[in-house]
C-alpha cells in the first residue's frame, strides 16, 4: 500500500480532515496579530500572527527556546508584548487601543479579562493546604462570587468529569501527578472559560500517567472546548488537533491540518523537527 493509500485508509486522517474543514469555517475566537516579544537583546517572538477559530484545537509544536510557550503565556497577558496585538472573543488582551499605541490596562482589568481564560501549566500549582475539591471551588467563589453550595455542587460534577469523583478530599500530596494534573484541568474549568490554554500539561509527568491527562483534554476537544495547547505528544496533536502550528527561532514556520503539517511537511525544518521526536 502505498504511503497516500495509507494515509486514505486511516481514519484519523479523515476525522483530521473534517476538523481542518470546521476550523476554516468557524470564526476565530483568539487572533494573534503581529506580536512581538523580547527579553533584552534576545527577541522571542518575531511577528507572529494565528488565528484559532472557536471551538477547535491549535496545537503549538516546536522545540525549546522556540518562542511557543512564551506565546501562550502573552495570550492571557502572564507575559506583556513589544508589539502587535492579541485579541480573544473580540476583546484586546492587556490593553486598550489609542491611536496607534496599546496602554496596558490596570491589574483588576486584566483579572477580569483572565476569568474567561483557563491555563493549565507543566506544574499543576495546586495549593497543598486544599483539598481536591477546596481547590476548585476556590476562584469560583473568591473571584466568581458564587455561592459555596454553587461552586461545591460545580466542583464534584468537574472532579467526576476528570475521572476523580472519590478523591474530593484528598489533598494533592496524596494524589499522583495525573491525577494533581487533572485537578488543575477541573480547577480552571471551574470558572466556565471561552478559552483552555495548556503549557506542556504532560510534561512533568511519569509516562504510564500521561495517558489520563490526555484523555481528559481530548474529552473536552470532542465537547467542542476552543483550545491551544503546547506539547510534544505528535499523536495527540495528530489525532485531536484541528491546526498544527510548527515554531522555530520566534517564528511560525508551518501551520495548517494535522495531515498536512504532520504527514506532509513542506518545510525542511518541520521535518528535522519530527524525525527527532519520533
């Protein structure tokens, strides 16, 4: 059989196929508009523009240093950009616009603009003083303003969407990491966000536990969750990903379908990329 029979034949390349179709038809949730970002002398990020239609996955690919993680973090304003614009639901990310210029907002705008943004980081930064369940109903109720019989009642349904309906009160020094991790998942889907951000949510985990976190996020894919995700799981990007974006130097480098960027690469970069993580 040859390699395009392959490809024809393997039904994770038509379900690729028909999300690369509705991330052109959706209209963008995040657009990202010539953003530029340095640290001194050293410039991350080089006029870099993305759009993420709402309701798909866009996969960031890339290796380290490559500016992909810097990015996520300007997209709910962790990190201020130099220049270009980042907009999400309509809303300029961290500033307002005057003639020409941005003006970073105040810190409570910024707050407020970052409820409807959930981010799930490499290190699952619960507070170990909380239970499982205390640490999701805690922004819901300290920033949310929702009752805790609302934010209790919301935090077991999310605590039995990731799978960990009896562990409510134990505390993460008694969860593994997969389950801390999808704890974290449940905690930023506590406050009903427009938006999911994962920075290499995998990453500091044990391999036999990735596995669990990935079948959480691939849930919420299916559930129709806009989300952009950082990680180095080629088969994830392959199978759950509407876009695979492929970074390098601050620069996007190739960005398209998960068939077309993964089994098709145009770039000799993106191939070097992916032969070295096979």
């Amino acid at each position: 059989m040859t390699s395009k029979e392959t490809l024809e034949a393997d039904p994770r390349t038509t379900a690729a196929r028909t999300t690369g179709a509705r991330a052109q038809a959706a209209d963008p949730l995040v657009q990202i508009r010539r953003v530029r970002k340095s640290y001194g002398a050293h410039q991350v990020l080089r006029d870099v523009s993305l759009a993420v239609p709402a309701g798909t996955v866009t996969v960031l690919l890339g290796p380290s240093g490559s500016g992909k993680s810097t990015l996520l973090r300007c997209v709910n304003h962790l990190e201020t950009i130099d220049g270009g614009r980042i907009i999400v639901d309509d809303d300029l990310i961290g500033y307002r616009r005057s003639g020409e210029r941005n003006h970073e907002m105040t810190p409570r705008q910024i707050a407020q603009q970052r409820r409807h943004i959930g981010m799930v980081f490499q290190k699952f930064n619960l507070f170990p003083h909380m239970t499982a369940l205390e640490n999701i109903m805690e922004a819901p109720v300290g920033v949310g303003g929702k009752s805790r019989a609302q934010a209790k009642a919301r935090a077991l349904e999310l605590l039995d969407r990731v799978g960990l309906a009896d562990f409510a009160q134990h505390f993460p020094a008694q969860l593994s990491g997969g389950q801390q991790q999808r704890v974290a998942i449940a905690r930023a889907l506590a406050m009903e966000p427009k938006l999911m951000l994962f920075d290499e949510p995998t990453s500091a985990l044990d391999p036999e536990l990735v596995g669990d976190v990935l079948d959480v996020m691939r849930e919420l894919a299916r559930d129709g969750m806009t989300m952009i995700v950082v990680t180095h799981e080629i088969g994830f990007a392959r199978n759950v990903a509407d876009q695979v974006v492929f970074m390098d130097g601050g620069v996007v480098v190739e960005a398209g379908p998960p068939e077309e960027v993964l089994g098709n690469p145009q770039r000799q970069r993106t191939r070097n990329f992916l032969e070295s993580v096979k």
